[in-house]
C-alpha cells in the first residue's frame, strides 16, 4: 500500500510540477479500536457524565409531556390516540430539519442551535 500511495503521489506532483525529492511516506502503527471504558477514563468522564445527564432529562422530559397531552388536549376518558399521533409528530418533523439544517451549517453549530 506505501507504494501504490507514493505512486500516486508521483503522478499528482508531475500534473502539478512539484518536486518530490527528499518526501517519504511514514506509516502509522495502527491502534486498538476503543471501547465503552474509554468513556470512563478521567480524560472523557466529565463529557461523559454531562451528555448522559442531558440525555437523561430529556428523556424524562418526553415521558412527562407524554402524560400531559391528555391535558393538554382536553380528554379525561382514556387515551385519544389521535391527539397522541398528532402530537408526536412533531417530532418527525423536528428530526428531519435538525437533519437538514445540521447538513447546511454543520453539525456541531446543528447541535448547539438545537439543544
């Protein structure tokens, strides 16, 4: 693989009238694939800890507005799965524009205008 990438290196620097003397590909060592501890190490634990709390709230955040769309709606016999599905919905639409948005501006200026 080094050399079929210096070889292409070559040919890019003839089209481009460049001279590659002196240039030498250096290989990395390749790594360990990391894994769910990596999260814990003190490096990442503070990150870690405050997008789980984020992500916790949020969480109980959409249960509690769960329970409060028949009050919301105005029905107190039963489930009207209609206002359920209509308000639920929102979040399709929600999700789809956080998408494209974050796709045209970036996805971290996405994430920061949309938490």
């Amino acid at each position: 693989r080094k050399q079929d990438a210096m070889a292409a290196l070559q040919k890019a620097a003839v089209m481009n009238g460049v001279d590659l003397d002196g240039v030498e590909l250096v290989c990395e060592d390749p790594h360990e694939e990391a894994g769910c501890s990596e999260l814990a190490h003190p490096q990442y634990r503070a990150r870690t800890l405050v997008l789980f709390s984020v992500w916790l709230l949020g969480l109980f955040g959409y249960y509690g507005a769960s329970f409060a769309t028949p009050l919301i709606f105005g029905t107190s016999d039963g489930t009207n799965y209609g206002a359920v599905f209509f308000a639920s919905s929102g979040e399709i639409v929600g999700v789809a524009l956080c998408t494209f948005i974050s796709l045209r501006i970036g996805v971290m200026k996405g994430m920061g205008l949309f938490y």
